[in-house]
C-alpha cells in the first residue's frame, strides 16, 4: 500500500491537491519514515537563479553570470542549442546566443538539471544512467507538451527531470535501500514503490516530492512527483488539471525513454497506458511519430 502520512484508512488515495500534500510531507517529516531522511540542500546557484527568474521581469545579466559561471554548465547549455530540437541556421558558440537560441524559461530548466545532477549523485549500479534517463525522459516531456495546447513545456521538462529524484536521495539516506532496488525491479508480484514501502515505510515518490518542496520547485511539479505512479490521479476531479496532465504524460514518456533505450515494458504502461494516451488525446501514430522524434535527439545531458 503506497505510504501516507496521515491515520488513513488502508487503499486511501494519495494526497490529491497541494494543501492535503504539504499536510503529507510535514506530518511524516516529524513523525514518519522522513526523520531518516536527509535532503540536500539546494545549491546555492540554483537559489540565485530561482530569485533570478521570480521576477516578472528576470534578471537576465545575473542569468548569463550563473550559466558562465560553471564551464561544465555553458557547455551544457550550448550542446542542447546545437541539438536537434533546438538546431537552426549557424552553431552557436557563446552561452548569451545558446540562451537566445533556447529561450530563457528552457535555459533555466537546464540548469535546474544540471545542478541537480550535481548535488544529487546517483552511485548504484541500478542507478548508473539515473540522470541521463532522467534527461531522456525531461525530453520526451517537453515534445508531449508541444502537442497539448495550452501546456507548459518547462514544468512538464522538470517534472520528467526530477519524478525519480527520490531514488538516488533514499539511496544515500536509508541502510539497504540498493538491495531494495534489486527486489523491486526483480518482483513481478506487486508495484515497484509497494516493495519500497514494505522495507521503508516510504518511497521515492513521497521523497521526490519532498526533495521538489525543499528546493523550492513548481508546486504542480511537487504534486505531480508525489502522485506519478497513482494512475487514479488522471480521473481525481480534486487533482489540479495541470497536475492529471503531467501524470498522464509522465507514464507516456516513461514509456517512450524505455522504448528508445530497448527496455521492457513496464506493468504499468500495461495497465495504464491506454489511459494516459486518451487523457492527452493521443493514438498509436501519435506515439509512433514522438518515438522517432525522441530517438533523433540522443543523450542530451
């Protein structure tokens, strides 16, 4: 049974709206399965670019300064510029045009996930492509919300960036947390987080959202973490629209991240896959065609 912090009957759905989900995370943060966990903090780069971009009118100058600040983090945002969903005319060469090129809401995302990969380790063998996945799946996001009219494709880049951040920060908080990772994907009898709940009392979805929380991310991405294997949610008239949306997206570019990389498919695209499709009006053809469109763009890390 997915864990919940409050003294729920067994089978409760999981919190459904932002008040019941903060509700969630401080009473377990007190007195539940959290006390063990240890969040890191959030980097102080990604706090001033988070104040950077609060304004209605962001600052740009202090933008261009965090991105040059970290040659690694430049090179990043010039590779993505040059990629396949953002290349057009001349390869760009400086952070100031790859900004231009990517648009200043994406290039904050992307550095949002590089920061993250940076604070946020992913150690384990089972982990081993943890952010490059991380980032395959961001991608698919983004080309899912390019097809729903009125979607954000920068929330919907960082809730595919950050849905299984939960795992690599449960990894480095609770004892036996990487044989847990084993028996989940090994166990065919039960959901991946139910395994997790049994030998923790909580799991990556209940940690992800915490980790969204602390680092002062969406609200809807906190949300959406926190219910992304709660299939229920796409039909909850109590869950934010925005947030039905990003879980039914969620599955659908969990699914294509898996197929591009040759995975098997997942019980859960098996069961609610269909699902997810009809929410965010979309065919076979349509799935066919964001399939070839991922593949094109590779690993972009």
């Amino acid at each position: 049974m997915p864990y919940t912090a409050d003294p729920v009957a067994p089978g409760a759905p999981a919190a459904a709206g932002h008040v019941e989900l903060n509700r969630e995370l401080d009473h377990a943060r007190k007195h539940g399965a959290l006390r063990e966990i240890v969040i890191p903090p959030c980097p102080d780069l990604l706090a001033r670019l988070q104040a950077a971009m609060a304004s209605d009118m962001p600052d740009l100058a202090e933008i261009g300064r965090i991105a040059a600040s970290d040659v690694a983090m430049a090179a990043t945002l010039i590779r993505n510029a040059n990629g396949a969903l953002y290349a057009a005319g001349q390869p760009v060469q400086t952070v100031g045009q790859a900004m231009n090129r990517i648009g200043l809401r994406h290039t904050a995302a992307l550095m949002t996930g590089f920061l993250a990969r940076h604070a946020i380790p992913a150690s384990h063998p089972r982990l081993a492509r943890f952010w490059v996945r991380a980032t395959l799946r961001a991608m698919a996001q983004v080309l899912l919300a390019r097809r729903q009219s009125g979607a954000d494709a920068d929330l919907a880049y960082t809730f595919g960036l950050f849905c299984h951040v939960g795992m690599p920060v449960l990894l480095q908080s609770l004892r036996g947390y990487g044989g847990t990772l084993v028996e989940a994907e090994a166990r065919i009898d039960r959901p991946f987080i139910a395994t997790e709940n049994a030998n923790h009392r909580t799991d990556h979805a209940v940690v992800g959202a915490l980790v969204a929380r602390t680092w002062r991310l969406a609200p809807e991405v906190a949300l959406a973490i926190r219910l992304h294997h709660d299939f229920s949610a796409m039909a909850d008239a109590r869950t934010p629209p925005v947030v039905r949306r990003l879980v039914a997206a969620g599955l659908v570019a969990e699914h294509l991240m898996r197929r591009s990389e040759g995975l098997a498919v997942e019980s859960e695209w098996r069961a609610h896959g269909d699902h997810a499709l009809a929410h965010l009006g979309l065919g076979a053809a349509e799935l066919d065609a964001l399939d070839a469109e991922l593949r094109a763009h590779g690993d972009v890390a």
